[in-house]
C-alpha cells in the first residue's frame, strides 16, 4: 500500500509558521505588517514576504528548506499527525502552499501467495 496526503496552508497559516518559526530560532524578523506573501516556482518553491512599518517596504526571502521546516513545524506545533518516516515536499497548487507527504513509494510491492500449503 502507498499513501499520499497533501495538507494545504493559507496564506496566514504559513505567515504565522515562518515567524514562529523565525522567533524560536531567534532569527531576524522585520518589524511591521506583512502585506504579501509570494511564491516562486524555480528547482523548488521560496517565498517572498514584504513587510510594511511606516510606509517602508521591506522583503524577506525564505528558502525552500526553511519554509518546509515551517510549515512542518506548524503542523507538529497545532498536533497535526505528521509520519516521521515518510518524504515530504513542498509545492504551490492553485497558489497555496501544499505539503505533499508520500509514503511508502519506494518500498517494492511484495508478493502474496495464497493458497499455497
């Protein structure tokens, strides 16, 4: 058997899991509102979030591996069942962040013989 899951993430879910994630590694964080969040789909997905204080626009660029470790986190923080023994990625569906876990794909099928005595 294989399984497939994907759990997709708003746009406020995965603002908030960032700067969780950003404020427990005690990791720089711009004051202000974030006003956007993009993606960009190249060998990966990052993201961009521009945050305004005062009318000054600052962008904050988050790597793939660090957006994934915040929405894993996210997911472990709020109690959502995560299989530690399964590959997990990140992708963009209709512009939400989806975390696409597999499990089981690389495992070969066994065979099952019934009947044979």
């Amino acid at each position: 058997m294989k399984e497939l899951r994907c759990i997709v993430f708003t746009d406020r879910e995965v603002v908030t899991a960032i700067t969780e994630r950003r404020r427990k590694l005690n990791d720089v964080f711009p004051e202000g509102d974030v006003t956007s969040l993009d993606y960009t789909i190249d060998r990966g997905v990052t993201a961009k979030l521009s945050v305004t204080l005062n009318g000054a626009v600052s962008e904050l660029a988050i790597a793939e591996q660090e957006l994934q470790a915040a929405v894993v986190g996210y997911c472990m923080s709020r109690n959502i069942p995560l299989p530690a023994v399964a590959d997990k990625a990140l992708y963009v569906i209709k512009g939400r962040a989806t975390l696409m876990i597999t499990m089981n794909f690389r495992k070969p099928a066994r065979l099952v013989v019934l009947g044979v005595e």
